[in-house]
C-alpha cells in the first residue's frame, strides 16, 4: 500500500470520528469513554501532518486563546484557593487548545471545513435517536412529550441536550434554504425535540438563527426590494410559528411556563421564576468581585467562592470575575480577530462563512445564560469560523507562488 493511500483511509477515519466525536459527547453515560475518540483523531491528525509534512499553522486568533490559558495560569498566583482552578489550568484548558490547533489545522490542510458542520448535524441525528431509545421507544417518546414535562435529562442536563439540538436544527434550516428541501425535516425534528427539553436557551438560538439565516439571504442589489420584503415576511412568520408551537401545543407546555416565568422575573413581576432570579443575583454578585478586581479577577475558576458553590452560568460575568478585564479581553479578542478576518468572504456572499458566523452568533447570545469557554462546542464552533478565511489565504498564497516553503510552526 503506497503512502498516498494510506493517507486518504486515514484522513476518512479522522473525518469520521470528528464527524461523530461532538454528538455522542453530549450523551452523559458515555462521553468519558468517547474522551478517547478525541485523542484517537487528535493523534492521527499529527500522524497525517507528519506523513504529508505539512506546516502547522496557529492563526492570530488562536494566540489570543493561548495567551488567555497563560493568563488563566498565571491567575493561581493570586487566587484564594488556587487548587479549586488547578483542573481548568491543568487539564481541561490546555485540553482543548491543543484539540483546537489540531482541528483548526486538519481542516484547513484538507480544505473541509464541511466536517464541522457535519459533526453539529450529527450531533441533532445522536440526540434523536438517544431520545427516541432512552424514552423507550418513539410511541413513548411522544406520550412523554404530551406531559409536558422536561425531556432531555435521562441523556444529560437538559439545557446541553437542547442547544445540541437547536444548534443542529440551525444548521439544517441553513441548508435546506440554500440546498436540498430535505434537510427541513431534519431541522423540524431537531426544532421538535429542542423545544420538549424545555430549555429557554433553545428558543434563543431557534429564533435567532432562523432569523439570521433568512436575513443572510438578502439581496441589496437594485430591483430586489420585493424579494426582500418577501424574506422578511418569512422570517417574521418563521418567529411566529415558533411562539406558536410554544405557546398551543401541550407538549411545550413547560417551555412556555419557563418563558413566561422567566419574563416576569426580568420585570420585576410577581410570579417570577427562581432560577432566572438565582442568576440575576450572580451577575450582581459577579459584578461587584470584577469591580474589586478589575485587572485580574479573583481567580480562574474561584467565581464558585462568592457565595454560591458554583460557577455564576454566565460567561461573560464568569470570565471578568474570575479573570478580570484582561481574561475578558483575551478570549473573546479570539472571536473579533476571526470575524475581521472572515469580513472578506461575507462581502463575497460565502455561503459557508455566513453558516458560521449565524453558528458563532447564536452561541455568543447565549452565553448570557451558560459558561461556555470551558466547553468542546465551543471551540468547534470557533475553528468553523476561523479555519475559512484560513483556506481563504492558502488559495490567495498558491496563487503567488507554485512551491510552499515548508516549516514546522509558522504564527498566520
């Protein structure tokens, strides 16, 4: 077997594994065991790097995320309790940085930035079915449905269970507007089981990603202005069904009592929700540990010793309380850097690079309500958007010149 052929069957299993890595994590009994499914496709990416002897590239953004793990680490020094930050600065960080670099680095040497939002399709089609074998069965499955109760949490907590979900739901709709008419069955299930997980974060990205994804398809060229009118309406009735769904069908019956209880609670109004109060009182409480700590924060990981025994589910609260102004401005300098740098493709009307973006968006909007910069999802996310202005300057590169200089690290 020739060396060409041994790196297309390897290239076709890492391909795989990815594909599948970021929905069978989500699945709580399992994602120990799958860990290893991680490691697996992060050695054969170095493998197929080594055997191919390519140049491993870390792009701009990246050196933000790294400088804010070195940041993170440096925090030890003046956090009260520095062992409650050691698994964050010496496992899960580091952990997903190098998983980071590696992907962002295969996808770009293999120009299929299609893997990623395969892995986030597979990863509504994982959920499904889960759902569908946990609850014993489809029939059953809809009888718990007509409860009304919160599905999900026989699988994981169910707000993870439902941003999957959305999360692939988006991406269907995305294709079904631009591709195949199929793919809207796929993103309807997916929208379905979203929603019976009860999970306010999941009409966040629902709404907000049909929308943007209608809004992607605008033309401001001359003569279009009907056609415009027309998306608009679409994505204006597109809202409409979802409140719809969740305000008449019984089976969403605990999404709109979490809603509507949730509204109160932002009003001020009697009959508030106590989780939506809960979290109001941490961003208070985070607030007030930034303001005291303004540069550095308390700490990488401490936010759980400010009164609450957790995390404050906020990632834009956690990260300026445990890491300050500076933590803050290092990691979402990741997510400025990409989208400056990806700017080129949307004035180029890239239909992929506007699927990420909508991804990226959705995901930064709902990080009001979830700490997110230590999770998997995350990350794929940001490489998605990241690796296409990547590829972008390959093509730009070869180009100018036939022959690529060949070096072991070179800072893009």
């Amino acid at each position: 077997m020739n060396k060409e052929r041994i790196i297309k069957i390897l290239t076709f299993i890492t391909n795989v594994l990815v594909a599948l890595y970021l929905g069978l994590f989500h699945i709580l009994s399992i994602s120990q065991s799958i860990n290893k499914i991680c490691l697996l496709f992060m050695f054969l990416i170095c493998l197929l790097t080594f055997l191919k002897r390519e140049r491993f590239i870390i792009p701009k953004e990246f050196l933000f995320l790294s400088a804010f793990y070195v940041f993170a680490l440096l925090s030890l020094l003046w956090s009260p309790e520095p062992s409650v930050g050691y698994r964050l600065c010496f496992r899960t960080i580091p952990l997903l940085l190098v998983m980071t670099l590696l992907l962002y680095n295969f996808v770009r040497q293999n120009k299929n930035p299609e893997v990623l939002v395969c892995a986030i399709y597979m990863t509504g089609i994982v959920l499904t079915v889960a759902m569908v074998v946990v609850y014993g069965g489809f029939r059953s499955l809809v009888g718990f449905m007509k409860t009304g109760l919160r599905l999900g949490g026989l699988i994981n907590n169910e707000n993870d269970v439902g941003m999957g979900l959305a999360m692939a739901s988006v991406v269907a709709f995305y294709l079904f507007l631009n591709s195949r008419w199929w793919h809207s069955v796929f993103s309807f299930v997916f929208a379905v089981m979203a929603m019976a997980t009860g999970s306010r974060k999941v009409v966040l990205i629902l709404v907000l990603g049909g929308f943007l994804t209608v809004v992607s398809l605008l033309d401001f060229s001359k003569g279009k202005g009907k056609k415009n009118c027309a998306i608009i309406g679409g994505a204006i009735a597109f809202v409409g069904v979802c409140f719809a769904l969740m305000f008449k069908i019984s089976a969403f019956s605990s999404i709109k009592s979490r809603f509507l209880t949730m509204l109160s609670s932002l009003s001020n109004k009697v009959g508030g929700d106590g989780s939506t109060d809960t979290r109001m009182e941490m961003i208070k409480v985070g607030w007030e540990a930034f303001k005291s700590h303004p540069f550095g924060g308390v700490g990488v990981g401490t936010s759980s010793l400010l009164g609450f025994g957790t995390y404050l589910h906020n990632n834009f609260i956690e990260i300026l309380a445990s890491l300050g102004g500076v933590g803050f401005f290092l990691y979402y300098a990741s997510y400025g850097v990409s989208f400056l740098r990806t700017f080129p493709l949307f004035k180029n009307y890239n239909r992929m690079a506007f699927l990420a973006a909508i991804i990226n968006i959705c995901w930064l909007v709902v990080q009001v309500g979830l700490v997110s910069y230590e999770t998997k999802d995350t990350y794929y996310y940001l490489v998605l958007l990241s690796v296409l202005s990547g590829i972008q300057r390959d093509d730009m590169e070869n180009e100018k010149q036939n022959k690529v200089k060949r070096s072991f690290v070179l800072v893009d």
